[in-house]
C-alpha cells in the first residue's frame, strides 16, 4: 500500500511542477497582434448620423453619438489590449489577412455605450 501512495505523491508533484511551468511560459508569450479597422468603425457611426439627420433626428443625437466614440474608442480598445495581452495594429498597416480583427467587438462595444 506504501507503495502505492509514493507513486501516487510523485504523480500529484510531477503535475503540480508541470502546471507552475506552463504558468510561467504563458505569462512570459509575447503579446499576439490583432487589428482594427478605424475606417470601417467612422463609417458606420457616419452612416448612422447620416440616417438620422435624414430620418429627421436632431443634432443632439449626432452630437451624442460623436461624443461616445471620442470618450471611449480608446479605453475600449486599451482594456480589450490588456485583457487579452495583444498589440492593436490599424488594418490597413497590415498585410497579412490571417490578423485577427476586432472591428464588430469595439463597434458592439461603443454601441453598448450608446443606449
């Protein structure tokens, strides 16, 4: 029986080692890049002014909705930089088309904070 417990001590050791190492090699990974399209997210807020300056909407809901993307396109794009330990590169910097794209998460995100 003794015999039994020291094989299965060394097993919870051996695991426990192997969990602390792949905790220290995630936390040292360089940052992933992703990318925005900046261009893509100031067309879709200009043809949503668009629309309501043409559905007859004031100016205080255009005024509203320029005031969201000043206050918070950056924090919105930093926090998602450092929960997810990424870089945010502008799309057209890019050129490989395999980058991850965060364009409709940041967009949802400012739409969020529009309501």
């Amino acid at each position: 029986m003794t015999e039994i417990y020291k094989y299965v001590i060394q097993a919870i050791i051996t695991v426990i080692i192997v969990l602390i190492g792949m905790i220290i090699m995630r936390h040292n990974q360089p940052p992933s890049i992703v990318k925005i399209d900046l261009v893509a997210i100031t067309t879709h807020y200009t043809e949503i002014m668009t629309k309501n300056t043409i559905n007859g909407s004031n100016s205080d809901e255009a005024k509203k909705i320029s005031e969201t993307i000043k206050n918070n396109l950056e924090p919105v794009i930093s926090d998602y930089a450092k929960s997810h330990n990424v870089v945010v590169i502008q799309a057209q910097a890019l050129i490989d088309s395999r980058t991850p794209d965060i364009t409709d998460y940041v967009i949802q995100r400012l739409d969020k904070k529009l309501r």
